[in-house]
C-alpha cells in the first residue's frame, strides 16, 4: 500500500464527536432544584409550627404523653437505687388495668 493513500484513508475517517447532550445533566438539575424546593417548604412549615406555639415536639402524638400520665407524680432525674425506689413507691398503678377491664367488660355485651 502507498503511503500516500494511507494518509487518505486516515483523514477521511469522521472526526469523533465530542458534543454531548445536555438533556441528562438539565434533568438532574431539575430533580435536584424540586428535592430543594420540597425541603425548603417542609422546613417552614416546621417553623411556622414553631411560632404558632404548636412544635411537634409538644404534640402528644410525639412525646406519647396521654391523660392517663398526668396521675404519675413528678420523678427525679437521679439514677441511683434508693431514688429509683422512691419513685416507684411514690406512683399509683392500682388503676393501670381498669381500661381492660372495661374493654372485657364492652366486649361481652
């Protein structure tokens, strides 16, 4: 072969094409900006929550407080043995299993 006619076959070759779409990159784009979008309306719903005086961490549905706690007395926050026993004599269970018995109770009738 010449070599004349390999420099031909060289050049005639197409040029590799270095453009590459942007509809890829402009979708993440867009997915990125409605994540944020979406997190920037979560988070001022939470302070709007906040200010109203109604945060979800005083919501009872969240700190699983209920009517029934309120006749628990106040406990102490020390963690040695003698404190611990205080706390469990100074609290009423005698009327923790009143509720089952009044759903026996409405459950034979």
């Amino acid at each position: 072969m010449d070599p004349n006619q390999e420099n031909q076959q060289i050049n005639t070759e197409k040029p590799i094409n270095t453009n590459k779409p942007i509809g890829p990159a402009v979708g993440i784009i867009i997915i990125i900006l409605v994540i944020l979008l979406g997190g920037l309306y979560f988070w001022g719903q939470r302070i709007e929550r906040a200010e109203n005086g109604n945060p979800a961490e005083t919501n009872q549905e969240a700190t699983g407080t209920t009517e029934e706690s309120s006749d628990i007395p106040e406990q102490s926050t020390s963690d040695d043995v003698s404190s611990i026993e205080a706390d469990l004599n100074s609290a009423n269970f005698d009327s923790l299993g009143s509720e089952m018995e009044q759903v026996e109770l409405e459950a034979q009738q």
